[in-house]
C-alpha cells in the first residue's frame, strides 16, 4: 500500500518557530507519522478487496449451482413419494 509523505523537517521547524519545544515538536511529527502508517488508500484498499470479490463471485455461481441441483433432487423426492402413494 502506498502512504502519504509529508516533510517531517519542515513540520518540526514550523511547530518550533510556532512555541513548540524541540522534543513537543518531535513528538508531533512522531504521531502523525505513525498515524499515516495506519491509512489505507483507496488503491491499497481497492488491491486487496480484489481477491475478496473475485471469491464472492466464484461463491455465487456455486450458490446457483448448489440451488438447481437441490431442485432436481426435491422433484425427484417428490416424483417417488408421488409414484410410491398411487400404488
């Protein structure tokens, strides 16, 4: 997954000049870097949603499959039960 990059230099030097100590400042730009490790991109999430759809797919057209064949399988119950109760 690609992250979003930031001058955490420039960040640091701005925080300073605004009153931040050196170490609040560090501390700062320590978090959010840390945070923006954690996001997720819309190409890093749209990456690994991919294998996820192609496996729902896959699961759908079993579903189908597995529904006809139940189908056939309860008209030939009934086909039997039909022929056994006539007698």
């Amino acid at each position: 997954m690609s992250t979003i990059t930031f001058d955490s230099l420039k960040l640091s030097d701005k925080l300073k000049s605004a009153g931040f100590t050196a170490d609040q400042a560090e501390t700062v730009v320590r978090v959010i870097a840390e945070a923006q490790d954690e996001l997720v991109t819309n190409r890093g999430l749209d990456s690994a949603l991919a294998p996820l759809k192609t496996d729902m797919a896959v699961l759908k057209t079993e579903v189908s499959q597995i529904k006809w064949m139940l189908g056939f399988v309860i008209g030939g119950v009934i086909a039997i039960l039909a022929r056994l109760l006539s007698t």
